[in-house]
C-alpha cells in the first residue's frame, strides 16, 4: 500500500509537531509508517522548516501543489478558515488526493496549545505514486515531482522560487 500524507500547518510550526501528529493518525488509523511515500502541502507552507523537517525525518519527498489546484479538488471537510489563508478550503485532505487515490484517513487536527487552536492538520490517502528514480528519500532540491492525476506539484528549489515539476 502506498500512502500519501497530505499536510497543513501555521505559520512557525515545528517539525516535532508535523512528525508527531503524523505518526499519531497512522498508529490510530493501523497504517503502517513504511508505507508514506510522500507528505504533500500547499506551495505556500512548503518552505516551513517544519514541514520540511517532518518530511526529511519521514525519508520522503515534499509536495507542494498551487492553492487553486488545491481548490479544485473535492474533499469532505472544507475550512473557511482554510480558503482565507491560503486560498483553497483545503490543504491537508486535498493534497493527499491531488495525486489521486482514495481517502482513507480524513483530516485531524493537532492537540491544541494553552488554549489555542491546533497548528497541524493532516489526512492520508492511499493510492499509486510514482517515486524519483533515486527511489525513497528527500533531498532539498528534489522536494517534489510529476504525479498521475489530475494536478501538477512544483518542486522546492530553495526559499526564494519554485518551478513546475516536469
């Protein structure tokens, strides 16, 4: 089975709480770890350090895909919340579809902190993805690329830019 970790985060979060809540719904949800292939986000929290740690200590690459890409696809809890920040009302649960596949875990929030709301989401589809030729892993310049179905992510350069994948 291969798992696609869709994820959304506020500004400043640490990698500590991407990972964490990662790892929680995959325990609760039985999935195993192994089986995450990508975590993937909205292009704009692509370069939180927390997504990209999370990512790194995971061993997989980071998908960033445009909020309007995003926007286009359905899923089953839409945020108002969501669309006022970024654009799109979804981050977590669109991204972990935006290379097709199943929803099999729906988005969750993290334990919110002193009182305020939780700062990760995260949702988990499972579904054909098709690995960079170096097989499993993340590397900075090669934090996205080409996916089956109906969007296209862009790969992480560095922090200035973006480009399509190819």
């Amino acid at each position: 089975m291969t798992l696609v970790v869709g994820v959304g985060a506020r500004r400043g979060v640490t990698a500590d709480e991407v990972y964490g809540l990662v790892v929680a719904v995959l325990r609760d949800a039985g999935l195993p770890l192994a089986d995450v292939a990508a975590l993937a986000t909205v292009d704009t929290k692509a370069e939180e350090a927390g997504v990209v740690e999370a990512a790194a200590r995971l061993g997989v690459p980071l998908r960033a895909y445009p909020a309007w890409e995003l926007a286009l696809v359905a899923v089953p809890h839409p945020s108002g919340a969501a669309l006022a920040a970024v654009g799109t009302p979804s981050v977590a649960e669109a991204a972990a579809l935006a290379g097709g596949g199943e929803l099999v875990v729906p988005k969750r929030t993290s334990a919110p902190d002193a009182g305020a709301a939780g700062r990760v989401t995260c949702a988990v589809a499972r579904g054909a993805v098709r690995l960079p030729v170096e097989g499993r892993g993340y590397t900075r310049g090669d934090a996205a690329f080409g996916l089956p179905g109906p969007c296209r992510a862009t790969t992480v350069t560095d922090s200035r830019q973006s480009s399509p994948a190819s």
